[in-house]
C-alpha cells in the first residue's frame, strides 16, 4: 500500500500544477518512481531519418550509459519507451491535436532489431493527459472511436487520463468471457508470427482519487517490458485500492495482417446466434470436447473445450502454412486458435478429415439447442429492445456472474413474458373492434326490417373473453411479476396493492431512503388502483363487461364501445397498457442503477440518439464525469414517446 499511496499523493500534486509547472510537475512526479536505466523529461522525439516529434510533457526514456545523467535534446525514438502529452483542460479540439501528436510520435522509425523474445518491445506507448475536463469522459471515447477509423491502430494513443475522473484506454476480451485486463499495444513485428484472438474493447474506468494510479501502473507495466529487468515499481502494487470497474464502449479485433478493425455490428451479441458447438466423442459416446467455429474479420477462429489438444487437430485442416499455427489457453479448458484465413466450409473439411483418420467421432449436439421463436419482431422494436435486450444489459452490470444472476432471472423471466401476454391480447381487443366497426358502418352486417336494425355479427362474448384475459394479465404483471422482481432487487413494493392507510404507510417507508421512487410510485397508485379495482370487479364481484349497443343516424349505423371504469374499451386496455410498460421499465432500470458498482450508473438516451436496429433507451455512464445520470421520474408520455 506504501507505494500506492506515495503514486496517488504524486497525482494529488500534478492535478494541483498551474499550466506552467505541469509539465515538470508530471516528468519529476513519475521519474522519481524509476531507477535506472529511465529517465524522464520534457522533450522531443528525434529517429534515424531526422524525423522529429512535437514536445511532450513527458517523455520515460532508456538513458546511454555513457551520459546517465543528462537528457539528450531530442530524444533518440530507439530510447523513446513513452510519451505524455498534458494540458490543464482538455476540449475537443486539444484532444484531436493531442492525437495527431501521438499519432506522429508514434509512427517515428526505430531500429529493427532481430530476436526479440516475447515480453520485450520497442513500442512507444502513447498517453493523454487532462487536469480536468468540462465535457464529460463519453465524449472523448466516441471522439477516439472516430478518430481511430481513419488511423492505423499501431498509431492510436494507449490512454486518455482526466485526473480525478477516470480513463479511457484499451482492453483485452477473449470470445465467451468477460473483460480479461488492460491491452497493452505489441511489440513490432510480434503480429507477423501469429495473430491473437481476442477482442480490443475501448472503455471508461471510473478511477475518480486513484486515477494517477491507474495511469502509473499502465505505464509502469510497459516500461517493465520495454525494458526487462529496470527498476520500475509493480503495477500491481500501484494498482491497490483502484476500483477494476469498467465500461465498454465499442470493440476491434485483428486482422490477418495484424491491424485492428471495427468488430463488425451484425456478430456483436445482441445481433448474433453462433452455431452451435459440436461435440468430439469416442466410439463409446463419451464426450472429449466440444468445438466450434467463430468467424473473424478475414478469417475464422476454432474454439475448443475440453482436454483434448486443439494444436493436435489443426493439421487436418490439410493446408501446410497453418501447421505452426497456435492457440491461447484459457481457464476451464478452453483453448482459442490464432486468428486463421479458413472459412466455414474449411472447418467442416477439417472435422471430416479428423473423424475419418481418426477413432473418434465429430456430431451435433442434437438435444441440447433450442431456438425457440419468441415473437413476430426483433431487436428493431422499442418493447423488444428496452424490455428484454435493454434491461437485461443492465443486468449484466449487476450480475456479472452467471450463477449470481440465476435467481433474478428467474424472477425477472415472468415480466416480459406476461407483459407480452397483455400486449398481444391488447393488439386482439383493438383489431376485434376496428374489424366490427368497419363493418357496421360499411352496411355490410347491417340489415333494417323498418324501424328494426338487424345486425349481422355479435362480438360480445369475444369481446369479453378478450378483457378478461388482459386485465388478469396486466394484473399479473403488475402485482405478481414486478413485485417479485423488486424484491429480488432488495425493493418492496407489495404495499402499492393493499388499502389506503398500508399504502400510505409503505410510501413513508420508501421516502427515507428512496425520496425518487416513492414519488413515482404515488403517482402510479392513481392507474394502478383503477386497474386492480376493474379487474377485482370482474373476477370477485360479478361485473362483466357491456354489450356493444348501436345507433342509428340517417342512413348509417355506429356501434357504441362499452366502458371500463368510465373509459372506452379500447382506451382503457391501450393506457393501461401503455402504463405498464413504462412502469415496468422505469421501476426495473432504477432498482438496478441503486445496485451496480460504485461510480457506474446509467443515462438515458434521447430517441433521435438510439440505433434503428436495437433503439435501447438506458446505456451506462460514470457517476463522476460521465453524461447526466438518469433519475426515475413519473411522467404521461407514451411508452413509444419515452
């Protein structure tokens, strides 16, 4: 902890620096946790072809040995290990220019050197760093997003620092698992070998006091490889207290010629269904592994778990360049190829060439996948995308663990499904009408015998039966499903469904602690009441609802729509409708905002912002520095206008 302290009192004095110390301020402040063969200094960086690089508050740089004690003016690119380009506040503009600095400093040439063992690299990491900022830390990453499709990735800046707030950089993520840690850029030349399979996911760190730290020990982790056996303090160490929060912004993957790419939109989760892993058995039907195949910008990736060897089963892909291909070995044994140029079509060749050359046995796994269709719209769709693929982001966010979220989604599963329920019944009750209306007024089931009107259709039992089915529903969902659900949240809410003086009592209880959803949910009593009241009506009171009258106006005949608590049929059931689903997604995203991890929380995106193909409402944002936190409040929109 001593060293973690001494780095985070370093960052206290460099926030605190005028503009004119910062500079200094910064070189003093990380060199002093450096021994040799470092430096660190405000200078320029100079290569073997006369290139020179813009001056950076700070450049960690490998001292000759000849001269350890002064700072050459420029420093050699060879030396040049990291640069850090610092301002007090950091806008748009300066960090473009900031960028572009970086950008050039990187690309400065450097003498190839030959063996390189892997962890050595001569790269020069890249840093950004602000004293503060007016805009907030999303701002930035979706600038470096943009920023970062027109630069090649070997030129992208590494970190983006706000002192106080948080970071930005880059992360590694393999396929099927979480965030695994910080990316670190490769050394030269180490992508011709092999390319990784991994994603490179940008995200924002809510590092808030220990931000200093986190950028020190991303340093410092660089500066341990660039130059093996320096006395660099351990980044693990520097790292104590720093929360390990993040939040992904977007995502890369590596190329065959080991440049990252934008991972395309149609294979991120809420838009791709992998096929299916199949299942490697002995002649005894004894399952070995199972294995499957991930396509990867300009080639595919094969994913095997289980103990037998991937390495072993490469060479069936019949091909002799891919023989030195390797894989990664992951936890649980799950073994990842490089990234490779084979297609679909050569991975089942290859499983074909196994299974015939070999006493084992290659099939699907036929009673275990199950797609099942869920609804006659996609992610395209509000409901669809806010309350199931919108909400259940968010759940990811406090559950990370998919043991730990079993039981929410267990209570969870009952919303959506009964709320989809309601609203196909809903969609009945509206087209039953409209269909009956058209016809009276068409004359078409319409027939007179002189002052008689004979109308040619009767709807009232289906209208019924249609009612009863969504008010019970609703009620479901309301009573049942969401009160479970909050529970499940650590939120009761039961007392929204007793009598006046338990409600009143409950509503108290809430304000204590959570002023904002008591207010909400005072509101909701007023349709809440009238929906359990009509439909406590209908199950326990006899109350059914009215025949469909008509009446007559000249030539023409107008069916009159019975009532429901003083309201048209089909008002009623479109609002109460309407009030559940908001209800449902306002109360669920603020019980999940009051338990996801410290300084993460959402906001709300505004209609023209959300992405026609998945138009999700809630994204998460830092508490401190992000864009402005969501806060529940009641309001009369419609569930489509919200």
């Amino acid at each position: 902890m001593a060293i973690a302290q001494d780095v985070q009192d370093t960052g206290r004095q460099v926030a605190a620096a005028s503009a004119e110390a910062l500079a200094g301020v910064i070189s003093a402040g990380i060199g002093r946790h450096l021994g040799w063969p470092y430096r660190v200094a405000s200078a320029s960086i100079v290569d073997c072809n006369g290139g020179m690089s813009d001056t950076f508050a700070a450049v960690a740089y490998v001292a000759a040995e000849s001269c350890p004690d002064s700072s050459p003016v420029p420093i050699p690119a060879d030396s040049a290990a990291a640069v850090i380009d610092a301002t007090e506040s950091l806008t748009i503009d300066n960090f473009r220019a900031a960028y572009s600095r970086i950008a050039r400093a990187k690309r400065l040439k450097k003498t190839p050197t030959s063996g390189l063992d892997a962890p050595t690299t001569t790269i020069t990491l890249g840093i950004i760093f602000a004293q503060r900022s007016q805009l907030p830390l999303e701002t930035f990453a979706e600038e470096l997003e943009r920023l970062n499709a027109h630069t090649p990735s070997r030129e992208w800046p590494d970190m983006v620092v706000v002192a106080s707030t948080g970071v930005i950089n880059y992360a590694v993520q393999f396929p099927g698992e979480s965030l695994t840690g910080d990316y670190l850029p490769p050394a030269e030349g180490a992508l011709s070998r092999y390319v990784p399979a991994m994603y490179v996911v940008i995200v924002m760190r809510p590092t808030v006091e220990h931000t200093f730290n986190k950028m020190a020990a991303f340093l410092f982790a660089h500066l341990a490889i660039f130059s093996p056996g320096a006395k660099v303090p351990n980044f693990s160490e520097v790292l104590e207290g720093v929360l390990q929060t993040a939040v992904v912004i977007s995502g890369y993957q590596y190329d065959l010629s080991g440049n990252l790419n934008p991972v395309p939109r149609h294979v991120y989760q809420d838009r791709y269904v992998p096929a299916p892993p199949l299942r490697i058995e002995n002649r005894q039907g004894n399952l070995l592994a199972t294995i499957q195949f991930v396509p990867w910008q300009d080639g595919g990736v094969i994913v095997l778990r289980g103990k037998l060897p991937l390495l072993g089963l490469l060479p069936f892909l019949g091909r002799q360049e891919l023989l030195k291909a390797g894989a990664v070995n992951r936890p649980s044994d799950l073994q990842i190829s490089y990234v490779l140029p084979i297609s679909p079509a050569d991975f089942s060749d290859m499983l074909k060439r196994f299974q015939s050359q070999s006493n084992m046995v290659v099939r699907r796994d036929e009673g275990r996948w199950i797609v099942q269709k869920l609804a006659d719209e996609g992610s395209a769709s509000p409901f669809m995308a806010r309350l199931f693929m919108g909400l259940l982001r968010l759940r990811d966010v406090v559950y990370p663990d998919a043991a730990a979220r079993e039981s929410f989604d267990k209570a969870f599963d009952f919303v959506p499904t009964s709320l989809v329920d309601a609203r196909e019944t809903a969609k009945e009750i509206a087209d039953l009408w409209t269909t009956h209306v058209q016809k009276v007024h068409s004359g078409e089931i319409v027939r007179r015998d002189g002052q008689a009107i004979h109308i040619g259709e009767n709807i009232d039992k289906e209208l019924r039966k249609h009612v009863e089915h969504f008010m019970n529903a609703a009620v479901r969902v309301l009573k049942q499903g969401m009160q479970n659900l909050t529970a499940e949240l650590g939120v009761n809410i039961g007392f929204m469904f007793k009598k006046h003086s338990a409600f009143e009592k409950g509503i108290a209880a809430v304000k204590q602690n959570d002023p904002l959803l008591a207010e909400y949910l005072e509101k909701s009593r007023v349709w809440s009441e009238r929906l359990v009241n009509s439909r406590n009506d209908l199950e326990h009171n006899g109350w059914i609802l009215p025949r469909v009258t008509y009446s007559s106006a000249g030539s023409h005949v107008a069916a009159m729509e019975p009532n429901i608590a003083g309201q048209r049929v089909t008002e009623f059931v479109q609002s109460m409708l309407d009030r559940l689903c908001c209800f449902v997604e306002d109360v669920s995203a603020h019980c999940l905002q009051q338990r996801m991890p410290p300084f993460i929380t959402i906001r709300e995106l505004q209609p023209r912002e959300r992405r026609p193909e998945a138009p999700e409402r809630f994204m998460l944002t830092l508490a401190t520095g992000g864009l402005q936190r969501w806060n529940i409040a009641y309001h009369l929109s419609s569930f489509e206008e919200v």
